[in-house]
C-alpha cells in the first residue's frame, strides 16, 4: 500500500456509518426550501436570563471584525465573496453580534443587517444556509428576541424557513460539535414556536441532544474533542439550553434539563482544571483565544442559573477520562497532556501533541503550545498542527500524528502506560505513546514530570531504533532566556528573572511563533533539547 493509500486508510476506517451514509445523502438529497408562513409564537411565561456576554464584532452599520481581519458586506456578493476566508465568511453569518456587549447601542445596525440578509441569502443558497453557520444564526436571532427586541412577521417567517431547512440538512456526516449545534437550534425554534411542527423540531433536537450528551461530554467532565476552546463553546451551548427551560417552563423536557444541569456543573470543573491562574484556557488541540467565551464569563452566566461548581484546590487534579493532568506547587501550575488525540471518528481538531505540557510561574504563562491562528488547507494551519509547535518530543523531524488537510488524521498516537506516584514531597507523572511505532524499530517516546518542592524535571526517553528526536519546549512571549552556558541559564518573565534551567545535553534557543488568536500570530522562543542516546533533562527551579 502506498503512503497516499495509507494515509487514506487510517483517515477513513475509524468513520462510523452515520458518516458515511451522512455523505451519501448530502450527496444526493436535493430538498427544496419551505417557505411556508411560520407558525405562532409559544408564550413565555419565564424570565430569559442574560447570557454569556461576547466583545462587539460590528463596527459600524456594514463594517465587521472577525479572526483579526476587518471586512465590509456593501452588496449581495459580499456575503460570499470567494476570496474571503471560509471561516471569516461564516462569522459573517453567525450573527454573534446580536447579544454582544452592549448591544442596545447597535439595534439600528442589527435590524438593518438582519433585514439584508433575508433580502441578499435566499434559502437554500450560499454559506448562510449551510448547517452549522445556519444554526448559530438561528439561536442568535431568537435569543435577540427572547432579550425584548421585537421580530417583524417576515423574520419569523424566515426563522421557521431556516428550521425546516435544518431539520433536512442535520450534519451526520460531521457529528461532535455540529451536531450538538444543529439540535440545540432545533430545541430553540422548537421553544420559539408554538404548533406541531414545532414541537416535532423539539422532540427530534431533544432525541439527538440527550444521546449526544452522553456521547459527547465524558465522566471527567471534558468535552470528546479534548479541545478547552470547543469545551467552553459546548458549555455554553449547555447553559444556553437550561436559560431557555427557564424562559418556557412547563415544556416537556424536565429529565433533558436535570441531565443540562449535571453535565454544566461538571464541564465548569473541567474547564476549571484546564485553566491557567490568568484565568484563560489553555492551548491543547486547537485553542485560541476570542472564539468561545471566558471561563469567567461562563462562570457568571452559570451564576446567573442557579449553578455552581466548586472546584477544590489540589495539589494533584487527574482528568482520567480526557487524560490531562494539572499540577500545582507553590508559584507553579503545570498542565500536562497525557491523553488521546481525540475520538478516533473526529479527529479533525486535534494537534499532534502527545505528551506536551504548559507551564506557569508566579500566576504567567513560561512554557506554551502554539496555540491556533489558522484553519483552511495552507501550509501554516499544517504546521500548527505539527509535534514541532508543541512543548512535546519530535523524532526523525515526523508528527506524532499524522495531521494533514486542515482537519484530517491518518495514523495516530495512543497513551500507553500512565503512572501517577504522589508522595509528601511532591507527585511523579509518567507516561508514554505509540505515534512512532511506524518507524523503522517501533521507537516509542516517553515522558516523565516530576515536581517536588519549587522544582519541575522533565525527563524524556526514546527506546526502538536509532533515529534523530528533539524535545521541544516553547516559551510564551513575554518570556525571555539567557543562556549562561550550553547546558543551563535563566527564564525571565514579564522583564524579571522566574526560573533556572539546567540541561542534561547542550540545548539551544532557537526563534519560534505562539498563536493567541486566529489571524495573530506572535514572535517568541523556544528552548531546543536533542535527545542523545535515547535521553534528555531540563530542570527548572525558581
């Protein structure tokens, strides 16, 4: 089999047959908008409580903000332009904007842009009505109303025309993430609406959501994706859904919300694991910030419903089912990735970061992944995917995950052998993976944290064959290093001295990039450690 076929192979044979039927259905199904009148609207006899609060990406009646990169929409074509980016594009269609901050200040704005979208996307054509934009934009008109802006009778008209449009356009063939979105859209126009229709689209938004949860949330609390971005979007998809039991209640679903309420409570301690003491998500699999609301914005939105979940602090936090593992000392956090890639049927927003880690000091980020600027097919979002962007192990210059096309997977690495040893004077995490057995003598990379006192050593091994590997440790950009020889120096954070390190081979500092945002992307350092004979150690002290 060829490496091209191969790659194929393990891309496509962990597919499950909904997927695969999904595809062959989107291939050949061509049903017809239905641009019937909507039904009536069902009465609200609860309070809609304000959601998570996002920054305004309007900036002026036409004008927008997204991913770092201004745009206009002056005419129909815009809202397709074909040399936008797709993802830029599809912000356009969200809506977001509608339950920004202080959207009061824009209602002009926001009723001019909803009127011309209904106008310049008629259904069924363009990136509007594509499943995913379509239910974002969906929840976001409705949550504008259910927070006392007044719909025309021509926008709900066009609401129900994009729920019945969704409910033939479900994306089996994506699942995770899409999904989930597409049945809480169908729970919201369901909620919105009063008639038959609308309670078939909340019984069948409720079916799929209820398997989805269980399928999609983990026993830790972690989202399937292993991403902390996509965990706050689903958690807020979450917390969006218990506001709306709130805001009609005496809807059949009272089991769907008790089940919404265990799932928050769990995803806020998660989210609180996986967070770094800047109170900001970490960065494993794709991740970046401005996407999904704060932790602390989710925080106080799940405030505002009646949940809460503590999180006591430890010394030791393992999330086993997602498998990361968060460490604290005095002055440290360290949070380390000793999980799978993701589900092995979606894998498409996973890094090839097995075994790396993020590091702070003093409550400021020292040791980084590279976090995500870009999605697409170019070269950049490949190489942001790559092991070489991660504080992880690199050998024979390969991923440890075969990351490729924007959002694919071929071969992949697997966890193996995790050993967790806590004693009085600190705590010992080890473990290994498979990503390089496919190299000539099966070589498999292992990795051992061991914090104790204000000490961390990171030490990593490579048995099987004799191939070149660097373990890579990325530094966040308001870091700088000194190197006082080849083998140790300092760490300076925010202009002042934070840690020493110390080498067990010569290391260099070599120029790398760290990628807060989509669309920035920041000069930094990375400290470089070839293994030799198989080995490498990097103490750090502060």
């Amino acid at each position: 089999m060829t490496g091209t076929a191969l790659r194929y192979f393990e891309t496509i044979r962990h597919l499950q047959p909904e997927q695969v039927l999904g595809r062959a259905w989107n291939k050949i199904a061509r049903p017809r908008p239905d641009a019937r009148p909507a039904p009536g609207l069902r009465t609200q006899n609860g309070l809609w409580m304000t959601p998570a609060v996002r920054a305004a990406t309007m900036t002026g009646p036409d004008s927008f903000r997204f991913l770092g990169q201004d745009g206009t929409v002056r005419c129909r074509e815009d809202w397709n332009r074909p040399d936008a980016e797709k993802l830029w594009l599809y912000n356009l269609h969200y809506f977001d904007d509608l339950n920004a901050s202080e959207p009061e200040t824009r209602t002009g704005w926001h009723e001019g842009l909803v009127a011309r979208w209904i106008a310049e996307n008629p259904p069924g054509t363009g990136n509007g009505w594509e499943p995913y934009p379509l239910s974002l934009r969906l929840v976001n008109w409705i949550k504008w109303a259910l927070g006392g802006v007044g719909l025309e009778d021509g926008w709900k008209d066009n609401l129900a025309v994009q729920a019945r449009w969704l409910e033939r356009h479900l994306e089996w063939h994506i699942l995770g993430n899409h999904l989930f979105a597409n049945a809480k859209a169908l729970i919201f126009a369901g909620h919105f609406f009063g008639s038959e229709e609308a309670d078939r689209w909340l019984a069948r938004g409720a079916a799929i959501l209820s398997s989805e949860l269980h399928e999609q949330t983990l026993a830790d609390g972690g989202h399937f994706e292993l991403s902390p971005m996509y965990h706050s979007i689903i958690l807020e998809d979450v917390l969006d859904l218990i506001n709306l039991a709130h805001a009609y209640p005496g809807i059949p679903g009272a089991r769907l919300e008790a089940l919404l309420r265990d799932k928050a409570e769990a995803m806020l301690g998660w989210l609180d694991t996986m967070r770094h003491p800047d109170r900001q998500i970490s960065f494993f699999n794709d991740a970046a910030f401005g996407i999904a609301a704060e932790p602390d914005q989710l925080g106080a939105y799940a405030e505002r419903l009646g949940i809460l979940a503590p999180c006591p602090p430890a010394r030791l936090r393992l999330l086993e089912q997602s498998g990361y593992v968060r460490l604290e000392a005095p002055d440290c956090v360290a949070l380390l990735d000793v999980a799978r890639i993701g589900p092995d049927y979606l894998p498409g927003h996973a890094h090839a970061d097995s075994l790396s880690f993020e590091l702070s000091l003093f409550g400021q980020r020292v040791i980084v992944n590279g976090g995500t600027s870009a999605y697409g097919l170019g070269e950049e979002r490949t190489r942001q995917r790559s092991t070489a962007a991660h504080s992880t192990v690199e050998i024979a210059g390969e991923n440890s995950s075969d990351v490729w096309a924007g959002f694919r997977v071929g071969r992949r690495a697997y966890p193996q052998d995790l050993e967790i040893t806590q004693g009085e004077d600190g705590t010992d995490v080890s473990c290994a993976h498979s990503g390089y057995r496919h190299l000539p003598g099966k070589p498999v990379h292992r990795r051992t944290w061991s914090l104790h006192g204000r000490k961390l050593t990171i030490n990593d091994t490579v048995h099987g064959g004799e191939h070149p590997a660097v373990a890579r440790f990325h530094l966040a950009p308001d870091s700088g290093v000194v190197s006082t020889s080849e083998q140790e120096g300092r760490i300076y954070v925010a202009g002042r001295a934070c840690a020493s390190w110390r080498t067990s081979n010569p290391a260099r500092v070599a120029p790398s990039t760290w990628h807060p945002e989509f669309g920035k992307s920041v000069p930094s350092l990375s400290l470089e450690l070839p293994l030799i004979d198989g080995a490498a150690t990097l103490e750090l002290s502060w």
